[in-house]
C-alpha cells in the first residue's frame, strides 16, 4: 500500500478531524488510507448499490432533487413513521444547530466527552452547557440516577444524552431511557441522540423513538450516514411529537437534501436484508477486533456497542505521536481524542475494520512501541518485555488473520 508524504499539519489544524480526501491530496496521486477514525459501516452500501448508483449517476448529479417534505414521506414509508414526527437534514449537525437555535433558551446539561457539537454548538451561541464528567474509572459509563441529580443541582432546562454514546460506545438500556425521560418532563427539552444505535446488540429493542412522538419535550436524533457507511452524504433526521418536528421543519430550507441522498433513501426498501447482515458482520469485527487490540501489552480496551472502540495507550505513550506515526508510515488514519472535552490524547477511538485491516493496525502499534523501546536503550527487564511484545505482535496478527481466512 502507498501511502506518500502525507502533510502531518493537517491534523493539527482544528477541534476536528481532516478529510479522507485531504490526506489522500496530501499523499500524492496513488496513496491509499486505512480509516480508522471515521465511524463508517465498512459493509454497506454493498458493491452491487454502489453500482447502481453509479449507473445514475449523471441524472443524481445534472437534476434537482426533490423537496425534502417528499424524501421524507419516502423514509418514513420504508421506517413506518409518520411524516408529522420527523424531520429530515443534511447530516444531523444540521438539526444540532437548529435544536440550539429554536429549542435551546438558557441551559444544557451534557455528558461528557461525546460528540462535540453538543457542548461546541450551545457554547457558541452564548449558553450555559451543563458538563457532566463520565469517569475513566467507572468505564465511562454512564449512571443515569447521578446524571439526574447533576441536571436537577445545576437547574439544566435541557438534557443530552449520546445513546451508545461518542467517544466510549456505552449503552444505556432502552428502559433507563424512558425513565429518563419520565423523570425530566418539565424540562423545556430531552435530546436522545442515537446517531450508532443501530450497531447495538446488547438488546433486540433498541430506539426510544416511539416514545419521543408521544411526549411534549422528547426529540429523538437519527444519523443515515453513520448507520449506512455514507458520512459523504450528510443526511439524518429527528423524529419528535409534531409541534416540536413542526418548529424545527419550518425553520430548515426546503431542499436541504441533496440528490444522491434521495437515491439513497429510495434504496433503503430493496436492500434490508443486506442492511440487517452488515450489523451482524460488524457486531463479529468488534469483538475479534478487542480480541487483537488486547494482545497490545498495557493497552485498555474499553467495552462498547457503536462501530469504534476506545482504548487508553500504555505509560509512556503519545496519542499525538503515534497516531502522526501510523499515518505517516502505515498509511493508518486514527482518531485521537485529546482534543475532546473530558478525556485526554492518551485515548484513541478506533473504527471497527475488517480483520485484515486490524491486522494492519496492531502490526503498526507494535511497531511504534518498538520505537520507543530502541528510542531509550534498553535494561534486562525491558529486553525481556520487548522479546515478549514481538512475540504477542505476532501471535495477535495471526490470530487475527486465522480468523478472517476462516470466516471467509
């Protein structure tokens, strides 16, 4: 694989990731990223849906799209939702801003880390944003009883909650999210973002979308992009009782949504089948993917139900470093987190990949950790840690390896 000269500056330039496409720029004609950093299904569109969106692809880019109000009847058709509760944007930061525009009068309690429009975009135009810290030692998990009495203490008049949430993948189960929510409805707003709750299996019900319709202060956020591998897209969508979807809707331009987003949605139908076989084919990549990130010797690999994992580097480490170090030599794209509000770049949050791609990242990692060892010469002891992590480095990739040459 090529992967060129690629300009390390870029990721230094924002609280945000650089683009695939700016790296690749970077790199030279012919340089190819493995993409750990954006939260892609790796198995869907299928290549057979790529073709066919291929085949339309001069009408999808020459004509308009249709007005949103049709592509959304569309959705909801294929979801069995009512058009009057939901409404469809381009990508679901999209509806962040407008939720904080419209919806969003004072303040805002928000777990954190997680997604960082939900404490960038309150700050930004001049609210109170509530930050209640997850602990390391508590596996970020989140206790919705002490969440509860932080939002009551601080008198938060809108709650978020990340469901699995970003960066650690924690799930609370669909029953403490209706109690949740049961609990704070005076509040002038709850927001339940289930941007990956499509990659849940810790359950077979998952979403409390249902019961946002029926509640006067309930929005439920959706994320295509994420669930379909499609982030290029930009397109996702809330679904709420309809005064608030009502409130929302009116404020977004009648045709945020682009053609290709059409196309897709009026996809969606045909292909659940290879849908529903993608989250089976991700849910297996994520627990085989700990399997191998844990052969890394002091690496944390936390427990998680989106498409990333979360893992704390050994003592001594550097995020910065070794994510500059994986993409510059492996041609290996990881996202970082240090520029994430509660957590530190001791962190990594990886995308889960097909195992060959895995196979990849933990032959890197095991390389920069041999860097250091020969960057400070080493004692007795450490020779013995250092024999033993090139033996782990081994058995690791080939285990993972094993293991995709048999699922295939």
């Amino acid at each position: 694989m090529r992967h060129g000269r690629i300009d390390l500056g870029l990721l230094r330039q924002g609280a945000h990731s650089p683009s695939y496409f700016a790296l690749k720029r970077s790199g030279g004609e012919g340089t190819e990223i493995v993409d750990f950093c954006i939260p892609c299904n790796p198995y869907f569109p299928t290549r057979a849906m790529f073709d066919e969106l291929a085949e339309n692809l001069e009408a999808i880019l020459k004509y308009y799209p249709s007005d949103s109000g049709a592509i959304t009847n569309q959705l909801c058709s294929v979801l069995g939702l009512n058009p009057q509760t939901v409404a469809m944007s381009n990508g679901s930061t999209e509806l962040i801003t407008w939720i904080d525009h419209l919806l969003v009068k004072e303040s805002v309690a928000v777990p954190i880390p997680t997604f960082g429009r939900w404490t960038d975009q309150p700050m930004e135009t001049g609210k109170r944003v509530d930050m209640f810290p997850l602990q390391e030692r508590e596996n970020y998990i989140l206790d919705i009883d002490s969440y509860l009495h932080f939002i009551r203490t601080r008198g938060s008049r809108v709650a978020v909650i990340c469901n699995p949430n970003n960066p650690d993948g924690n799930y609370v189960r669909r029953r403490d999210v209706i109690a949740f929510m049961d609990e704070l409805v005076d509040l002038d707003l709850v927001v339940i973002d289930e941007s990956f709750i499509d990659f849940v299996d810790a359950e077979r019900y998952t979403t409390v979308g249902d019961e946002a319709v029926i509640r006067p202060n309930v929005v439920v956020l959706k994320s295509l992009g994420k669930n379909f591998g499609l982030h290029g897209i930009r397109f996702g969508y809330l679904v709420g009782n309809p005064a608030i979807v009502g409130k929302v809707g009116k404020a977004l331009p009648k045709w945020n949504l682009n053609s290709l987003a059409e196309a897709v949605v009026f996809m969606i139908a045909d292909h659940a089948a290879e849908y529903r076989e993608s989250l089976r084919l991700l849910s297996r990549d994520r627990a085989q993917m700990a399997e191998a990130l844990a052969y890394l010797p002091g690496l944390t690999v936390f427990p998680s139900q989106g498409n990333f994992l979360l893992v704390k580097l050994p003592y001594g480490w550097s995020g910065v470093e070794l994510r500059d170090y994986l993409v510059a030599n492996h041609g290996i794209f990881v996202r970082e987190c240090g520029n994430k509000l509660g957590i530190t770049s001791q962190f990594l949050r990886l995308v889960v990949r097909p195992q060959e791609d895995v196979a990849r990242l933990v032959d890197g990692m095991f390389g920069y950790m041999h860097m250091l060892q020969e960057r400070a010469p080493d004692s007795g002891g450490d020779m013995v840690v250092h024999l033993a992590s090139r033996s782990a480095s081994r058995t690791a990739s080939g285990a993972v390896v094993r293991r995709h040459a048999a699922a295939r």
